[in-house]
C-alpha cells in the first residue's frame, strides 16, 4: 500500500466528469476508508477481505479498470 493515498489524492487532483461528481466522491471516500483502515491496522492487506474491494468495485464501474484490483 505505498502509494495508495497518493492514487488517492492523484485521482481527486484529476477533478470528476461532468454528471459523475457523487459517484467519484463515494468512491474516493471509500478508498480512504481503506487507507484509515490499513494504517490502523496493517494486518488487514493479507485478511480475507479486500479493505478496498468497495472502492475497486467503485472504480470499475466509474471506468477506471486500469487501477483496480
């Protein structure tokens, strides 16, 4: 997770198109959550559960499949 919040802040610098400013806010907010939740607790990036598999998801359907998990 080295550069997640710079995706993060890379990705909210870029601005959303036109029409689609919730479902890029929801998904940024989402992958901060993710972020909060593996700097509290590291162990999370090999548990079960994708801590950014919301935001992926997300980001899938927003068209950006180049950065998904």
């Amino acid at each position: 997770m080295p550069n997640t919040p710079g995706h993060h802040d890379d990705i909210e610098a870029l601005g959303a198109p036109e029409g689609s400013d919730a479902d890029v806010t929801a998904m940024l907010d989402s992958l901060q959550g993710g972020i909060d939740a593996v700097q509290a607790d590291p162990s999370l990036i090999n548990g079960d559960t994708n801590p950014f598999g919301e935001a992926n998801d997300m980001a899938a359907a927003l068209g950006l499949t180049d950065c998904t998990g």
